[in-house]
C-alpha cells in the first residue's frame, strides 16, 4: 500500500470530493490542511514551498502518493480506486462504455480545467458561493491581497479576487447561471432512477454531485433539492446524506462555521425563489 498524504482545504468542493472517495474506498492517508488564500491571511496556497514542490498553479487538492505528486481532483479519484482499501468498493466501472458515461458525468460535476466558469453544475455551484468569499476575502489584510497580486498562478481567480476585495461582484453573478442551473437540475431529474445512483451502482460521479448539493445546502439553496418537480434529486440526495462517507468527508471538516450561519440570516437566499420559480417555468414548457 502507497503512503498517501492529502493536502486539501476544508471548505473546498474539490478537496471534499476527493475526502469523500479515500473514504468511499477505506483508504488511510496523512492529511495536510491548506488554508486558501481566498479566506486566510495563511494563504498556504501561495506559499514558495507549496508553488515550489506541490502545485505551481496554486490549488488544491493534490495528493502525494509515495514520492509521486498528483494533481487535479478527478484525476486523484481514479486514481485512488486502483487500490484496495477495507471498503470492496469500486469507483469506477469496469465496462469501457459505462467508463465513458461516467467520464462525461464526472466532468460536468466538478471544477474541470478548460471548462468556463458556469458552464457546467460543477462551475455553476461554486459561484453560488460568490457572496461569502466576497465577504471573506474582504475581512483579508491589505498585505494578502498584494500577496494574490504578485503570487497567485491563475490569472482570472486573481482577477476576481481582487475585484471582490476593491468592489463587488456578487450580486451580478448569481442571475447570470439560474437558466443554465435549472437545466443542469431537470436533466439530472430525467437521468436518475428512483431506487439507484446515477449509473446504477455507487461511483465517481455521486461523490461530486454530493459535495455540490451539499454546498447548495450551506448556501440556504437545499429547499430546490426537495422540490415537489425534482422527486428523484430530492431522494438521490437522502441516499447520498446517509452514506458515511458524507459524515466522515465532508461533515467532520468544518470551516468558518460562524460565516457560514451568518450568512443571509436576515432572510433566505435571493436567488432561492427565482431559480424556483425558473425549474418551474422550465418544467412547464
Ligand atoms: N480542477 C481542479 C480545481 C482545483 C480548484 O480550483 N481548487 C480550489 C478549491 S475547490 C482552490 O484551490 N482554490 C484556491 C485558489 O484558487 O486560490 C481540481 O479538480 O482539483
């Protein structure tokens, strides 16, 4: 068995996908908290060790496996399901045209590079969480944006941090995905079966959508997972809660609790009724 050592942030989608699979598959491994740059004055993202010898592009999760680095969080899960853990568990299917699917399923539910930001669920949800990073990365010191200034790889987070720090993009980002959002939703509807996963057996794919239902729940967003037009989202996501892999990955990493209660506390969402009310337009039609 490979040593393995995970450095991943808590309140990271990616990271918590790839939390969910070590623990999907029963697998040990040494973890190495990052606190981003995005909500700590730490920025361990941004550090010359971490740039130097684990991600020159300055995210995470990467996983060190033996002397081997990998990067890239769908890239660490199939990787992560050639072992054996003390979970008989497979990720991945054998079967290449299944394999396909689910690669396709993958990558439409997670952070995938080369795909545009809200272009896909897995870059849709993460911008519902524009507000509170706005909200983090103005309480950063003046010093760690110059830091993100001068440090940050990727030029168009950089961009949108600094611009969250100087202005406000929040309120315009939401609007601009509820179409795109209440369409990825209602396929997902049409593809789901009421007793299964979403390609029959437990894979890859359910780990991402668990940690992206999950964020939509910690943005006040849950009640669209339990809209009386969604009946097989709203019991896919019941199956995917009690798997203990939810608890253990993603539940037992808390981060900025006190933000995240904080957060909208004077009253829902805003965008909660209009994407409501878009899944339900869009039914009708
Ligand atoms: N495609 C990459 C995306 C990784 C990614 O964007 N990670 C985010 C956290 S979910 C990050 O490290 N953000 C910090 C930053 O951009 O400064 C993956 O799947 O691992």
């Amino acid at each position: 068995m490979p040593e393995l050592k995970l450095y991943h942030a808590h309140w990271s989608l990616c990271s918590q996908m790839v939390r969910v699979a070590l623990y999907e598959k029963g697998l040990n491994f040494e973890s190495e908290r990052i606190k981003l740059c995005d909500h700590s004055d730490e920025a361990g993202n941004l550090t010359n060790d971490f740039l130097k010898n684990v991600n020159p592009t300055g995210v995470v999760p990467v996983l060190k496996w033996d002397e081997e680095i990998i990067r890239d969080s769908a890239y660490i899960i199939e990787r992560i399901d050639e072992l054996n853990g003390t979970n008989d568990i497979n990720l991945w299917p054998k079967d290449p045209e299944k394999r396909n699917e689910l690669k396709n399923w993958v990558q439409d539910t997670t952070v995938t590079e080369g795909v545009a930001m809200g272009k896909s669920l897995g870059t849709i949800i993460p911008l519902f969480s524009t507000g509170l990073i706005e909200d983090l990365i103005k309480n950063l010191k003046f010093s760690s944006i110059l830091r993100i200034l001068f440090k940050h790889p990727r030029r168009e987070r950089k961009t949108a941090f600094i611009m969250m720090y100087f202005s406000s993009i929040k309120k315009r980002i939401g609007p601009m995905v509820y179409k795109g959002f209440s369409k990825e939703m209602m396929y997902l509807e049409k593809n789901l079966s009421p007793e299964s996963f979403l390609l029959g057996e437990f894979s890859h794919a359910d780990i991402n959508l668990m940690s992206c239902f999950h964020r939509l729940e910690e943005m006040k967003l849950g009640q669209i997972l339990e809209m009386p037009e969604l009946p097989k989202v709203s019991n896919y996501w019941q199956k995917l809660k009690s798997r203990d892999s939810y608890q253990k990955g993603i539940l037992d990493y808390p981060d900025h609790e006190e933000m995240l209660n904080k957060i909208f506390q004077n009253g829902p969402n805003p965008h909660l009724e209009p994407l409501k009310e878009k899944i339900r337009s869009l039914m009708n039609l």
